[in-house]
C-alpha cells in the first residue's frame, strides 16, 4: 500500500497508532492557514481529539519513494466551509518527513470562474 493510501486509511479510522507509524518523528506541517509550522505530536493530536477533520473523495495524484502529492475535499468540524485541499509530501525512510497544503474554501455561492 501507497504512503498515502496507508495515511488516508489511518485518517479515517482515527487510528492514532498507524499515523504515528507513518509519520517521521521530525515531521514538519505547514497547512495553509495560520502561517503556523506543526510537528508530529500536532498531527496526531488531530486524530485523537474530538474535532477530526473529515475527507471525502481521495486522490493520489502522484507518488513516488521521495514525494506524494494528494487532493481531497476535507470538512472540518468547527463549522468553516470545507475545502478541496492539495497536499504535497516528502518522505523519508518511508514516512512523511513533510506536508505542504493549499486550499479552495467550498461553499454553496462558490462559483469557478468562467462558468
């Protein structure tokens, strides 16, 4: 199974223990809210709370043994719109040593331009 898959997979079970196992002790998030830097305990943290983001729609976009990149609609449990977000990975020793995001807020009046 992918690095990606195996993360999604964990995710969505909130099974802390895998996570752990897949991400690098020296993990570095930076999400795209914030300007915020997070670290492997905040990922996990997460999981293990009671407000676990949600997502739908998985995809692997690419991935090889040094990088991943993956798009999902995440829903989050504080009441923001959800977003279609792209994730960029590194790994390293076969973990996540980064995560990069980007996002587009989703919403009922959210309209792509040109349609």
């Amino acid at each position: 199974m992918s690095i990606i898959a195996a993360y999604n997979e964990a995710w969505d079970n909130g099974d802390v223990d895998a996570l752990a196992s897949l991400i690098h002790d020296e993990c570095v998030f930076n999400p795209h809210v914030g300007g915020m830097t997070m670290s492997k305990s905040d990922i996990l943290g997460f999981v293990g709370g009671n407000n676990t983001p949600t997502s739908e729609h998985n995809r692997i976009l690419f991935e090889n043994d040094e990088v991943g990149v993956a798009h999902s609609v995440v829903h989050f449990a504080n009441d923001s719109d959800s977003e279609a977000v792209l994730s960029f990975m590194r790994f390293k020793d076969g973990q996540i040593i980064s995560m990069e995001t980007g996002a587009t807020p989703l919403s009922e009046d959210y309209q792509l331009i040109g349609n």
